[in-house]
C-alpha cells in the first residue's frame, strides 16, 4: 500500500466512521478495488486508523470527556462497551473470516439501508435528550445493541444509535452516546490489533506494533490516523444536523445505492 491508498483510505474513515454507512465496508471496498484488501498491514491499518477518528470526539467534546467530577458518565461508558469486549474476543475469528469477502457486506449494507428507511417510524417516542438521564441499564442495553455491527456493512455507528433511540434517547442524544461508547470502543480494538492480535504478515506470525517497523508502514500509520482525525472533525459536525433535521431515510438511501452498485461489481466485474 502507497502514500496515495492510505490518505485515501484514511479519508474514507473519517468521512464514514460516525455516519451510519459502515466505515468498515466502505475500506474494505476501496481496499478490495485497488486489490490490497488480502495484505495483512492493510486489514491491521483499516482497524487502527480508528484511533485517529476517535481522538476527533474527544477533541470536539472535551468538556465531557476531562470532567472527571462526572464520574457516572465514565461508568455508564464502561457498562456499554462490555458487550463489544466480550462478544468481540469470542468472534474474532469468525469476523476475520469475512473481511475478505466484498458481497455478503454489499448485502448488508443494502439490508441495513432498508432498515434505515423505516427505523424513525419504529421509535417515535423520545424522553431522553440528556447523557445524564442515561440509565446503566440504557448504556448496557445500546452497548448490546452496538454488538450488531461486528458483521462488517452494518455500522456500528448506525446500532448504537438505533439502539438509544430504542432506550428513548433522542436522535440527537443517541448520536451523541454514540460517538462517546465510539471512544472506549474503538480503543479496545485499536490496542488489540496493534498489540495483541497475531497477523500472518509475509508468511510470519506478528503483532500489529511488529509490521508497523518494517518499510514505510510507521510512516503510513501515523498520516493514516492523522487524516482520519481531520476528516472525522469535519463528519461529526455534518452528521449531527443532518441527522436531527431529515433523520435516518438519506442514509438509508445511500446504504442501498452503494450497496446495489458494488454487489453488481463484485459479482459481475470482478
């Protein structure tokens, strides 16, 4: 992977990782049309990059992040991403597995966006607009809730805020939890496939922090998570309006013409 591939990738993260689209597809997809996707590092910097995504919440939302009198807000994001922990060691594997394989995430992506079409009229009722009214109970529920997206295409951006708006949070509230249990969430991933996770990179078994000092990769890493950071900046601000004022049909919409166009590339194309 070039320079050129990874800001563009990178690019593609920030613009999608808040947005419920599915960051994941949208790199796998990039990645599997200039035929990288089976590269080890890639698959690694695909996930890391989310580092530099999640590094943009903390600077947009600062106040809430270093109030450390607010120590329930601190619990309630410990609560929530129980579940992805858990859930996510269970099924590396398994995810892994899918990673590889463009169409059954173009599949996703389309069910997802009908789902998306329909899901405001599913949840009308809203009582929470406030992170402080926010249950333990509520926090691990939507933390469940976030578990749907480890099937690449379904955006964990998208569960976890369907998933407040069914604890009656409102759009904009579920958003906004949504981004905070990103924080703890991707984190936890980031430092697994950096440090923990073994990759067969090159025909060798190696941790992530191992392939990021061979050639130009450190290099590619940091600019990666740079951009992603600058990008997602600019993402969250845009998705908050957008999602307040017209809700989740646009993005239902884009999920399905995405997803009809590369399923008829992956299949017939390529």
């Amino acid at each position: 992977m070039d320079l050129f591939k990874a800001i563009l990738i990178a690019i593609i993260e920030g613009l999608t990782e808040y947005l419920p689209v599915s960051s994941t597809a949208h790199m796998i997809f990039t990645s599997s049309v200039f035929g990288i996707q089976e590269d080890e590092f890639v698959k690694m910097f695909q996930v890391s990059i989310q580092f530099g995504a999640i590094l943009a919440v903390v600077f947009l939302y600062w106040k809430k992040f270093f109030d450390f009198k607010n120590v329930n807000f601190y619990l309630k994001l410990a609560v929530a991403v129980i579940p992805a922990l858990v859930l996510g060691k269970l099924f590396d594997d398994k995810i892994e597995a899918v990673l590889g394989d463009p169409v059954p995430i173009a599949v996703v992506l389309i069910l997802g966006g009908v789902v998306l079409l329909f899901i405001d009229r599913l949840f009308k009722v809203s009582t929470i607009d406030d992170e402080k009214d926010i249950s333990y109970k509520s926090a691990l529920m939507i933390g469940f809730w976030q578990c749907l997206a480890m099937m690449p295409g379904t955006s964990r951006s998208a569960a976890s805020i369907i998933g407040g708006m069914q604890q009656k949070l409102t759009r904009k509230a579920a958003a906004e939890f949504s981004f905070f249990l990103a924080v703890p969430t991707m984190l936890a991933v980031t430092v697994y496939s950096v440090f923990v996770k073994d990759w067969n990179y090159k025909g060798v078994e190696q941790k992530g922090f191992e392939m990021l000092m061979q050639g130009d990769n450190l290099m590619l890493f940091i600019v990666g998570n740079i951009v992603a950071f600058v990008v997602a900046v600019v993402a969250i601000k845009f998705f908050i309006g957008v999602l307040t004022k017209y809700g989740f049909k646009p993005w239902g919409w884009y999920r399905i013409i995405v997803g009809i166009v590369l399923l008829i590339y992956f299949t017939q194309f390529n």
